[in-house]
C-alpha cells in the first residue's frame, strides 16, 4: 500500500494543478482544446459503433452518419482555430483497418493540443497543419469504407444541429441548456 500512497503523492505533486491551467487558457486555446476533446470523443463512438455486430448496429440508435457528422464538426473547428480550410484529399482506398488508424491521429492530435494548451507549448503551424492533415487523411478512408461522403456526413450533422424539427440548436447559437437537452434525440 505505500507504493501506492507514494505514487498517488507523486502524481498529485506533479499533475499541473487545474488553476494554473485555466489561467494560461485563452479564447483560441480554450477553442481548440473543445475541438481536439470532441473529436477524439467521437472517434471513440465510431469505434465503439464498428465493435457492435451487424445486429446490434442495426438496433443501436447510434449511426454511423452521424457520427461521421460529428467528427467533421469537431474538424471543422480544428481547421478554423488555425484558420485553415483543408479539403477531402480524394483517396478512394477501401482500407478495413482505417477507424483504428483514425483514432491513432485523433489521439495524436488531441496530443499535440494539450501540448499547446497545457504545457504552453509552442507548436509550430506546419506540425498543426500536419497532424490536421492526417486526420482528413483518415477520415476520407473512413467515408470510403462506410459508403459515405464528406457532403453526406456535413449534411446530417447540419439537420441535427441547425436544421430539422427537432435540432439540437434551432435558434442557430450554442447554449448548455441546448446542448444538455439534446433535442435532436426526440422522436418527431
């Protein structure tokens, strides 16, 4: 038990101590460690999404467009805290291991944000413009093996969060009471 207790010390003496994190944050860093967050969240649920049997993802309200959806959002907001737009690269490789190889770039990115954002950590552009653009890379595979489109996937993320019925934030802005509520999962 003492090993534990001095590892626990160890880790509680050096973790970076959340006040000093939030005092180093600024708009953009805040911004852009949101996007790294959620889009290695969502790469998360599309993995979790291709463990499920043919049955289950057929019964599981979860689909893959729309996590797709979400993970071009969170890349979307990526590409904007550099201010860079980065179009699909065109691969048309039907690649069965392209989800595990997203959620290595995905992870890598949310590496390098909290490199940036945490250790305040100058990272240069060309290497965030780099990790953004294995990430596109990935992602194109991914609509490959799926039978999706980048368009496809904007689409139905755009329905769901500004568009149907039922969108999530109807009134075209963010709110937490929007985004808790989630009214885009209400039966029309």
């Amino acid at each position: 038990m003492n090993e534990l207790n001095e590892y626990s010390q160890m880790v509680k003496d050096l973790a970076k101590p959340g006040e000093d994190i939030i005092a180093s944050l600024t708009p953009l860093s805040a911004h852009t460690l949101h996007m790294a967050i959620g889009l290695s969240g969502e790469v998360a649920e599309l993995k979790e999404h291709s463990l499920l049997t043919m049955a289950e993802a057929v019964a599981s309200d979860s689909s893959v467009l729309e996590e797709l959806g979400d993970i071009e959002f969170y890349f979307e907001g990526l590409c904007q805290s550099m201010f860079s737009t980065l179009e699909p690269t065109g691969i048309t490789a039907d690649n069965p291991f392209c989800v595990d190889q997203l959620v290595v770039v995905a992870g890598n990115m949310l590496d390098l944000v909290k490199k940036m954002v945490v250790y305040n950590k100058q990272i240069p552009l060309m290497d965030f413009v780099n990790q953004l653009i294995e990430v596109r890379k990935h992602l194109d595979m991914v609509h490959v093996f799926y039978g999706a489109t980048q368009a496809q996937a904007q689409v139905h993320n755009m329905n769901k969060l500004l568009k149907s019925k039922t969108a999530r934030y109807k009134e075209g802005s963010y709110s937490d009471d929007a985004a808790q509520s989630r009214r885009d999962k209400t039966t029309e």
